[in-house]
C-alpha cells in the first residue's frame, strides 16, 4: 500500500514535470506544424537563467520566496527573447519547407542554444535550491516529500488549465482552431497567420523554459541537461498525439507512470519501457493516441 | 466464360461511406475495344466507381470481374499486372523526373524488368521503346522538361502514356480533359484515342464536356446518386429526359465550369 | 619517435589540398620540451566539483616543477632536467569521443606522455590504446579494479588505490565507527565505478560485519542523470539503515540537495565513498553526520594535517585559485609527482634526458612522497599504486565557518587491498586474508 | 563486359579512380589523418546508406540504431567468441543491422515523413535504453574493440584496416551508383514523387521502401563495424544516442543528394573540421555545425555537393 501510494506520487510529479515541458512542443507542433527540438533549448536556457537569477539574487541577501518570480521572470525572458527572435529571423523562412527538414532545421538551433549557453554562463554547474529548501517537506504515504516537487503537480495543472481556457474560451483559442484546420482558409478569411505563429512559438518556447527554470533549483544545472529531457518529451507529444494537448497530458502521465514503476521494480527497464511505448503506439497510431484521424487528401 | 466477349464485367455493385451511398446496384458490361464515357455531376459517383474497378477502393458489395476473372478488391498493383490500367483526374507524374525517365520507369514496371540492376534505367532497347511511345503521344519535344515544369494538358498526356505503356486491354481515364485548355482538349483526345485504338484497349473515360464526349464514345454512362440512370449511345443518352435533368441540366451547350481544384494542395 | 610513415613530400593528390597545411607545421617536432596532456572533464556536471580542481592541481604543480619552487624532496628544476609542457584536455563527450582524442593527442598533437582521466569508463577505453599506440599513460583518479586486473598493461600506470581500497575502508569505518548497522542499500552510477563500488562494499560488508544485511535491489540511475526523486523514495521505503553512495562530480550535489529537502539524512546514515567535493561545494547544506572519504589522504581530510608539502600546496593553491585544494587536485598532483620521481630517478640512471623506455622502467614499482602521504605501485606488476585510505564525519566548523571531517580515521594499505598477485573478488571473499584491522 | 559496360560511367570511374588515390595517400600520411580520414569514410558509408532512404524522401532520425549495432556486434562478437578477423567482423555487423532492418522495416515500411522520423528514433532510443542500463552489454561504458586481424594476421599498422575500408567504400558506391541508376534505383525518386503512380504502374511502394530500408540498414551497419574497428571502442552514447542520428543526418544534409561520392566528402571534410574545431574553439563546435545546418538548409539545399554540380565543367539539369 505505501509502495503503491509512493509509486502514485512518484509518477505523478515526474509526469507533471513531462507535461509541462512537453505541452508547449505539442502546442507549437500543432499550430505551426513544426517538431521543434530547440524545444530543449529553451528548456536548458530556462533553467540556467533561473538558476543564475536565484543565485544572484542569493548573493544579495533576498528572502528565499523571490527565487519564485526569478523563475517566473526567467521563463518570460527566454520564451520572449528566444522564441521571438528564432520565429522571426529563421522559422519563418523554412515554413514551406518539408516538416523533416523543418525538424532538422530546430536540430541545428538547438545545437546553436547548447552553446550559447557555454558561452554565456561558463561550464560550472548552477545550484539554486533556495526555493526548494523554501517549502520545506511533508509526510505523505509514510515517507517525506520536498514540497516543491508536489508544487510540480499544481503548476501543471495551472498550464493545463490555461491552455484549455486559451482554447476553448477565447476568441484567440477559435483563431488558433482555425489556423490549426487550415492555414490557406484562414489566410483567406483574414486572419493574420502571421502574428498567430509569432505568438505560438512565444507561448511555446516559454513553456519549455518555464520547464527548465521550475526543475532547476531540484537539479545541478550543467551543460547537456536537456539532450535527455527533448527526447523524452518527444515520447510523451507522440504517444499522446502531436499537437492535442489532452494527449500531451495523458502521454506525461503514461510516460511519468512507467518510468516511477520501473525505477521501483525493475530499475534496468526505466528506459527502454518508456522507448518501448512510443514505438509501439507509433506502430499502431501513428497519429497518437489523441490526435484526431485526418483523412488523406489526394 | 459465357462472357468472354465483354472484357469487364459488373454485378451489383454497391459502395457506402459511412451512410452515404457512393454506388448502387451497378450493373454493366464493356467489350473490347469499346470507347465508354461516363457523365455526371459532381459528387454522382463517378471517380468512386473508376477507384472500385482499379482496386483503390474496395466496394461493400457486388463483383467486378475482368476478362472473366473476379478482380473485386484487387489491390491497384495487380489490377495493373493483369491489364487494367488508368490515368488520373490529377495528374499523377513523377515531378521531378523528366519526361523520359517518367516513361522508362513506367516502361521498366511494365515490362517486369526492372529488377535487373546491372542494366541502368536508359539501356537502349528501353530508349528505343520509350521514344516509340513519346512520338505516338507527340511528346517528343518535351523529351528531357522534368515533368514539374510542363504545362497541363502536357502532363495529362504523359500521364496518359504512362498508363497504357503496360498496353492495357482495359484503360480508365478520369477526367483526361479537365484542366486543359479549350484549344487543346480535342488535340489532346485525338491523339490518346487514336493511340488506344490502334491498341484495341477498351476504354472507360470520365468526362464534363459533352463535346468531347459525343465526339469519341461508343456509350454513355450517366451517373446520379451513385446510380447508373441511362445506358446508351450518346445519340440516346443525351435526349434521355433523366440526363437531361440530373446530369446537363441547363448547361447543356455551354461551356463547363470547372469549379474542382486544378492541383492537388500537397503535391 | 612517432610511429607514423611519413613523408612530407608532394601530398598535392585528393585531400592533400585540404589537410595540407597542418601536416607540415606538425612536422617541427621540439625535442627540449615534454608534453604532457593533461585530461580531466572541463565541461559538463564534472567539470566544478572534479575536472578543474584536478586541472589546477596539475597545472601547479607543472609550474612550480618547472621552476623549481617545490620543497624538497621535490625541489629539483624539472622533470629529470625536462621542462613539461601542459596541454589540458576535456574529458567529457564519452569513450569513443576520448579514445578518438587521445589518439589524435599522440598522432597528431605529438604529445609524449598523458595523465588524468577521472571516469573509470574513460580508463578502461584508453588503456589498450595507450598499448597500441606505446605511450607512457598515467591515470590520475579511476577508480575500478578491472584496469589491472586481468589485463597487463605495460604502458598505463595508475597512482590512486582502486575501488576496492574504498569500499573495504568504508566498510571497515562503518564497523569501527558506527557498529549498529542492521542492513544497508546503495545508490550508484551505472557504469563500471558504481557497479564495483556497490560490488565490493557488498562483500566486505558481510565479512565484515555479519550481523548487517545488504539489499538486494540497489539503485543504479544513469550518470550525470541529476534527477533522483523517485530513487529517493525507494530508498526511503527500504529498511535499510545505512545508504551506500560512490556518487561523484554533480551528482552527488544534486542527490544531496534532493534527499536533504525530504529529511531522508535524519532518517538513514549515508556514506559517501567519493563525495568530499561536494562537502565544500555545498558548504551549510550538505548535512553534518554524513560519512565522507576522499579516497586517500587528500583534500578535506588532510586539511589540518601538518607537513610541508601539505600545507605549501593548500597555501599555493589558496594563494592561486582562491578555494582549498579538493581531493582530485591531490589526485592530479599526485600524479604529476610520480611522473617527476620517475623521470629524476630515469634521468640519473641514464646520465641525461630519459626517453620514454627509461621512464617507464622507472616508473614500474615507484615509490614516492605525496602531499599528505606515501604511495607506492605496488600492484598491477609495478603498475597499479597502493595508499592509505580515511574516512570522517561532517561536522560545521562555526569558528572558520567552513565544514569540517571529526572523528578520522586512515586505515593503511594491507587493511584495504589484497597482496601482489591476488585478485581482488577472490580476496575479499575469502575474507580479506592478511588484513587484520 | 560488366566492366566495360561500368567504366563507361563517368561517376563511377571518378570514384573508383579517387579511392584509388586515396588508397596511395594513405600510405604516405600521419597516422592522425589516417585515423581521421578512416572515421571519415565510415561515417560516409552511414550517410550513404541514409541517402538509399532520402532518395525517396524519407529522412530517418533514428539510423544510430544501425551504427551502434553493427558497433556492438563487432564488439560483442570479441567479447564472447575472441573473433577479431576484419571479414567476419564486417560481415556480422552488417547481417545483424540487415536483419534487425529487415524485421523492423515491414513496419517502417508503412510510415511517411514526420512518423518515419519519430517511429526510426523510438526504435533507436529503445536500443539505447537497453544498452545503458544493462551491465551485460557494457552500460554507459561499452567496450574496447581490439586490434583488428586479418586472417589470422595482425598487421603492425592501420594501414591495412584502413584499405579495407577503402575497398568497402568503393563497393558501396559503386553498388548504389549502378543501382540509383537502374530502374530499381529510379524508383526510389518516383517513389518520392508520386506513391499512387508506382503503385498504378504495377509496383508495391511498400515493398520498394523495405528495399531501401534493408539497404540502408546494412550499409550503416557496416559502418558502425568499421568505425568500432578503427576507433577501438563503442558506447553507446557516441553511437546510438539520439543526437549521433543527427549527426549522421547532419552530415548528408552538408554533402546534398546529388551523388554517391557526397557522403563520403562531406563525412571526411566533417571529420576534419571537427578535429580542427576541438583545437581551436572546443566550447563553440556545437554552435558552428549548427549554425551550418541552418545555413545549409536555408542558402544551400541541395548540399555541399551542388557546389560541385555548379562547376562549369559539370553543366547537367539541375531544377532547383
């Protein structure tokens, strides 16, 4: 019983870590039809400009709490910054191209990210763990908690709820639909694809940062932290089916469950079952498990 | 074999998409050789029964049968293999090949020799019967123009000769006119159907402009709701009072009006 | 000297036109000095807590060497004579990637002889090129007792004490120190150091201590994988009493940092075999009643110690990098000591520079003065060092504010390491025979 | 007769004479460039095998899958039967990438674009997951791969080992020249082109795609072994990762489709800049191939080869 609470609990906060940086590659995949592995970028810059915020902000002697605008501020900086000006100076340019180069585009953006980050911050590691001890612990299913990580399950599903209200509830979320059905049509009708498409990747980018800057101050941060997480987030956006968020949500909460019941009881398995998975719903829906079935055109 | 005077053969035939019915009861028969035009509105189910015969759909129920074989749901490839053959409402080339390589590769598929890997895709003999085909489909100026660059009724014919390379006894064209200028769709029908005739391929067309269809057909096959209505000469099927109704309605005469996509969006 | 068929001659055809140019100045090969690289992770989680302490404690030591401003018995002007020249490589990329390097280091770089490495996995991949390629090669911090052992190098030498000096150490502090424990579990890197690690505490544990009993499901996350809150929890949920760690580099500030935030130190002892770095690093928040060692008689453990050679290098290095020396600045060093002892010893025999046969001649069986300590190679047929190994307790020094190791204990070679010619395994399941500590 | 009628191909004399040359060179330069231009090639034949995949316009970011087994298998061939013989290691390293190709391929077979991509990197990252976590095949580790013999005889320099891959390269090349030029070969383009068409002209696109994909598979493989052999170690990390895939993609998108002796180009030119690059500006690789990608992909489409393509001497069609 305290086994299965733990693994529960376990699996939950890492499938909300997944969730949260996977939600905005499956958003940007979805609106903009780009698989964007630079998604990982932002996540790394994400964290090391939280950590490096926190640390500064340590030095000057601030109360522990401010870590938590540091890591909102960082992620608006990043998502602004980056996503901003990669949209605009070289997305835009490859939008007809083919979706594998396109792909392989944010690849070589990615590779550009990882070192700019060893430019700008050195090849140390960054502590920032004020926030984390700032919470403190609790008891749950017979073992203590930090509190922070249990924050993890909160944030997600303050994102998830926010990209349902975007969505579903405002006029920006019919926008994004139609432009999602067809980009021609809502060229047509007037919609400027344009700004829809600065705005996604923005939104995106600052979600995958958001990822990076909330785990940073759990985690030494160094350079190459997020060569493992784009690749998991990758198996979470393509079981749940690219671009549906729902599934984003479902596949964290797969991958997250797997993972936490793997590393109780059979620790060789952690990754491959999680590999394994996406294989295999990729063999037999390829779509994902969420993704509407678009009919072929010929 | 009581029939082996028709090459096709069509019992029945029924094809529904989820409630909607795209084909009912069809039943028809077509002899070697023959030029048969099927007419009707958008939407009457005329490229469905084109994709039934050719194996791109499979039809709910019914029975096509070819030569007095039983090709119902045969997959495209092998409706190919035993001599049904068929060009498309889009053209369906290889864009970024020239003309004559789209042609060898149709020549080697046809020929089955393809997997002869020493011998490159231009071996002379090849060339020679690629250059046979072009002169009959007067392609030959457009011999080494990848195909992306040619114009459309260009394109149509290449598609056209890329079908028949596998001298099919039966041949299916969906819309071979549409999207071609006016000045050149009777050219573009003279040559194919000479071409064919010399064949003695039984042909099967979907057509709009009645021009062209009264101009080349033995038969007509008229097409409303997924239903053959009137199965005649053209002489007959373009008096008939149903066809009239469903099929020419007031545009009899006039030019057709293509409203369909010329190109596919994701070529 | 390099092996290499080579002709500078008209190299015009095919890729002559784009590798032209280097191969030439290549060619100018300098006799006067010997260069040594110098390899230990510059990047990555590794490179704060290990890398560049062992790069600055080499580099110190090259310098004050090369001028002579080293106490005795080291005061002599250069290696044998030599000046070294330094050149530092990245150890961080993965085997293939250092195994590709390394052999551009000899083939192209015309290096003469290179030192470092601190991932087992790193060792184990170059030991037999370093044969292949015939070059003086000497590990400075590995840890696992599968580079000699088994193998027969006659080019890789290693002057730190292999795992098994570490985990029978532990084992031994744990007894003489803690006696109570019940039962114990581990986490550690999967990769050949944790794997030993675990291995060899295991055993010297039940001979040890017959009383204690060891998990069977230990943890073994990835390296470098800096997220363990779910390893956290199986360890929590384990009854064990004590935990096993061979954690290093920024793992172990990562675990620390993780397990600290969930009290999971007020709930089991922890022994860290290799985790001193992050002692300083982590200063207040890595926990006090913690085991530490730092595989030897360096960094935070011989910090008081007196002695000259002690307390010149903390001062030096205080006075030149601004922190204290860590433990793999005192592995680095130690081995640019040995490659001075050898190379003086080569040169006196010889009567003048010492090729790369008289230094290893030399080198086979070395004895010499460390910082803080003895080392002898002693295994390995003259290959492999042997030395004393501490342990303590963490504790916060309120009066420096700075942390501190209590209640230390060193335990001598023949406690911790198995005689000449025994392999290790058999050794310690025979009971460690010899070793009455 | 076969070799007349092969001579008469300009590329394939071009590349058999420039191997040739490359043969000779070999026997006068540094062992570093020896090793290098070995890594190289090895990589080439990678990349060759993912242009059989790009002809038909399939990008596949998972072939680290077929590296790292023909690695591993040369590898684990010497772990538990001591074979060390360059022929038997080749021939296992490319079987075990051909049949593991050949199993996968019947689903590979029936994915396009994006998914070919995302199915080829989760069949990769399962091996990966496998291999790092069991102790058995060496965890994050790997193993060394000992000196290669051949027949029996251990050769005193690369040299040897160096030749062999030289001789692999010239087959493959001049195997997918002779066979992108046949009908066959042809194909592949048509397949990209126009799926329906080939299937109406009588031809399985499926079964030509799981054609390609063994192909593709066995080259690779075979590279993998290759480059195991000469660099003398596998890990996983630096042959079945992720980001090794997108090395390997990487670099057939720097040497274009435009020829068989691309690959092979741009793998040495990578294998060089590299080394250069290390030397002098270690914490800003990364940054320069992936500010060149970038630019390859936005200026230069068609590859580092459509530079030589432009060369006066070389005037064919060329569309773009």
């Amino acid at each position: 019983m305290q086994a299965t609470t733990t693994l529960l609990i376990d699996g939950l906060v890492y499938a909300s870590y997944l969730f949260i940086v996977s939600v905005g590659l499956t958003i940007v995949f979805g609106v903009m039809k780009i698989l964007n592995i630079a998604h990982g970028g932002f996540y790394a810059w994400g964290a090391y400009a939280a950590a490096y915020s926190i640390g500064v902000a340590a030095h000057f002697g601030l109360p522990d709490w401010i870590g938590f605008i540091m890591i909102g501020l960082s992620s608006l900086c990043v998502g602004f910054i980056f996503g901003f000006l990669i949209e605009r100076l070289i997305l835009r340019r490859l939008y007809h191209h083919e979706e594998v180069i396109v792909l392989l585009a944010t690849f070589g953006l990615f590779l550009v990210l990882e070192d700019l980050i060893l430019l700008v911050f050195g090849v140390n590691p960054y502590f920032a763990y004020q926030p984390m001890v700032y919470l403190g612990s609790v008891e749950m299913g017979g073992i203590s908690r930090d509190v922070y990580s249990l924050s993890l399950i909160i944030l997600a599903c303050v994102v998830a709820f926010v990209c349902w209200y975007i969505l579903s509830l405002t006029k920006w979320g019919k926008i994004l639909a139609t432009v999602i059905y067809d980009r021609e049509i809502s060229l047509a009708i007037g919609i400027n694809v344009t700004t829809i498409y600065v705005w996604t990747f923005i939104f995106g980018a600052t979600l995958g940062a958001l990822g990076g800057a909330y785990i940073a101050p759990t985690i030494s941060v160094a350079p190459g932290i997020s060569i493992d997480v784009i690749v998991l987030s990758f198996a979470v956006v393509v079981i749940g089916g690219m671009g549906s968020i729902p599934g984003a949500l479902i596949g964290a909460a797969m991958v997250g469950m797997l993972r936490a019941f793997a590393v109780h009881q059979f620790p060789e398995l952690e990754l491959f079952v999680v590999f394994a998975v996406m294989a295999i719903v990729l063999m037999i829906r390829p779509e994902g498990l969420f993704a509407p079935v678009k009919a072929r055109r010929i | 074999m009581n029939n082996a005077h028709s090459v096709l053969r069509i019992r029945d035939l029924n094809k529904s998409f989820a409630g909607i019915v795209a084909a009912k009861n069809i039943n028809t028969d077509i002899k070697p050789g023959e030029v048969v035009g099927i007419i009707g509105a958008n939407g009457a189910g005329k490229t469905v029964f084109v994709n039934m015969i050719t194996g791109y759909l499979k039809p709910t129920s019914g029975l096509i049968e070819f030569e007095g074989r039983n090709i119902t749901g045969i997959e495209p490839r092998n409706a190919t293999h035993i001599g049904v053959s068929r060009s498309f409402q889009i053209s369906q080339v290889f864009m970024s090949m020239t003309v004559m390589n789209n042609l060898l590769v149709a020549i080697s598929l046809a020929n089955r020799d393809s997997c002869s890997l020493l011998r490159p895709l231009n071996s002379p003999r090849r060339v020679r019967e690629c250059e046979r085909v072009m002169e009959c489909y007067q392609l030959l100026k457009y011999r080494d123009q990848v195909a992306g660059t040619l114009a459309q009724g260009v394109r149509k014919l290449l598609d056209i000769a890329m079908a028949v390379v596998s001298k099919p006894r039966l041949l299916l064209l969906d819309e071979p006119t549409s999207g071609v200028s006016i000045d050149e769709k009777f050219d573009l029908m003279d040559i194919v159907v000479n071409a064919l005739k010399e064949q003695g391929t039984a042909v099967l067309f979907v057509e709009h402009d009645m021009d062209i269809v009264q101009r080349y057909v033995d038969r007509i096959m008229a097409f409303y709701q997924g239903e053959i209505i009137c199965d005649a000469p053209p002489e007959l099927a373009l008096r008939d009072a149903k066809v009239i109704e469903y099929v020419l309605g007031f545009r009899h005469g006039t030019e057709q009006v293509d409203d369909r996509p010329k190109e596919p969006r994701h070529a | 000297m390099k092996k290499g068929i080579f002709r500078s001659g008209a190299l015009t055809l095919a890729l002559g036109a784009f590798i032209g140019a280097p191969i030439v100045t290549t060619s100018a090969f300098a006799e006067e000095t010997f260069k040594v690289a110098v390899v230990s992770f510059l990047t990555g989680p590794a490179a704060g807590p290990f890398g560049e302490p062992g790069r600055h404690g080499a580099e110190l030591l090259i310098d004050a060497i090369n001028d002579g401003t080293m106490p005795a018995p080291y005061d002599s002007v250069g290696f044998g004579g030599v000046q070294i020249e330094g050149i530092f490589v990245d150890e961080s990329g993965g085997n293939a990637k250092q195994v590709a390097e390394y052999r551009n280091l000899i083939e192209k770089q015309n290096v003469d002889a290179v030192i470092g490495y601190i991932s087992s996995g790193s060792c184990m991949a170059i030991a037999p090129v370093a044969e292949e390629l015939q070059t003086l090669t000497i590990m400075s911090v590995c840890g696992t007792p599968r580079l000699f052992e088994g193998n027969d190098w006659q080019y890789t030498f290693r002057t730190q004490a292999h795992a098994v000096a570490d985990s029978v150490a532990a084992a031994l502090y744990i007894r003489d120190q803690l006696g109570d424990v019940k039962s114990y579990t581990g986490i550690n890197q999967n990769y050949a150091w944790g794997q030993d690690s675990w291995k060899f505490f295991d055993i010297a544990m039940q001979k040890l201590t017959p009383g204690s009993s060891g998990s069977d499901s230990p943890q073994f996350p990835k390296i470098f994988a800096g997220q363990y809150g779910t390893e956290i929890s199986t360890l929590l949920l384990e009854d064990a009493d004590l935990v096993h760690s061979s954690f290093w580099d920024g793992d172990i500030e990562a675990f620390v940092l993780q397990a600290s935030v969930r009290g999971f130190f007020d709930k089991k002892r922890f022994i860290s075999v290799a985790g001193a770095s992050a002692v300083d690093n982590l200063g207040k928040r890595f926990p006090e009643g913690t085991v530490v060692g730092t595989r030897g008689e360096y960094g935070i453990l011989v910090r008081e110690q007196e002695g000259e050679l002690n307390e010149w290098f903390i001062d030096t290095y205080r006075e030149r990098y601004g922190v204290y020396p860590l433990e793999s600045s005192y592995q680095y060093a130690q081995t640019v000591l040995a490659l001075k002892a050898a190379m003086d010893k080569a040169a006196a025999e010889s009567g003048g520079t010492p090729n790369e046969d008289q230094i290893i001649a030399a080198m086979k069986g070395l004895e010499f003065q460390s910082l803080a300590g003895n080392v002898s190679l002693a295994l390995g047929n003259g290959h492999q060092a042997v030395h004393p190994i501490g342990y303590g307790i963490t504790a916060w020094d309120e009066e420096s504010n700075s942390p501190k190791l209590v209640d230390i204990r060193i335990y001598p070679t023949h406690c911790i390491l198995p005689p000449v010619n025994q392999m290790s395994e058999a050794w310690l399941e025979a009971a460690m025979p010899g070793a009455d500590c | 007769m076969i070799i007349k009628a092969l001579s008469a191909d300009r590329t394939i004399s071009w590349v058999v004479a420039s191997f040739a040359i490359l043969a000779i060179v070999g026997l006068m330069v540094p062992n570093w460039v020896l090793n290098g231009t070995m890594f190289g090639l090895a990589r080439g034949l990678a990349v060759l095998g993912l242009l059989v995949l790009w002809r038909t316009g399939l990008v596949s970011f998972g072939h680290a899958l077929y590296f790292g087994l023909g690695a591993y298998a040369v590898a684990l061939l010497e772990k538990y039967t001591g074979v060390s013989d360059v022929f038997v290691r080749l021939a296992v390293a490319l079987a075990t990438a051909a049949a593991v190709g050949f199993m996968l391929g019947f689903v590979l077979r029936n994915h396009r674009g994006i998914f070919f991509a995302m199915l080829s990197l989760a069949f990769s990252m399962v091996l990966y997951g496998v291999l790092i976590k069991s102790e058995a095949l060496g965890s994050t580790d790997g193993f060394s791969v000992s000196q290669t013999t051949i027949l029996g005889w251990q050769p005193e320099t690369k040299y040897p080992l160096f030749l062999t891959i030289i001789l692999t390269g010239v087959v493959a090349a001049v195997g997918m020249q002779i066979y992108f030029r046949s009908a066959l070969g042809h194909l592949t383009t048509a397949v990209r082109d126009n799926e329906i068409r080939v299937e109406y002209l009588g031809y399985s696109v499926a079964q030509a795609i799981h054609i390609k994909y063994v192909l593709s598979a066995a080259l690779t493989g075979a590279a993998g072994g290759l480059f195991a052999m000469a660099l003398g170690q596998v890990d996983p990390d630096s042959m079945v990762n992720w980001t090794v895939s997108g090395e390997l993609v990487f670099i057939s998108i720097l040497s274009g489709p435009g020829s068989v002796a691309a690959p092979f180009i741009g793998a040495v030119a990578f294998e060089f800049l590299r080394t250069f690059a290390f030397e002098l500006a270690p914490h800003a690789w990364q940054l320069i191939v992936g500010g060149t990608l970038l630019g390859i992909i936005l200026f230069l489409p068609r590859g580092l080869w459509s530079l030589i393509e432009r060369l006066p001497m070389r005037q064919e069609r060329d569309r773009e």
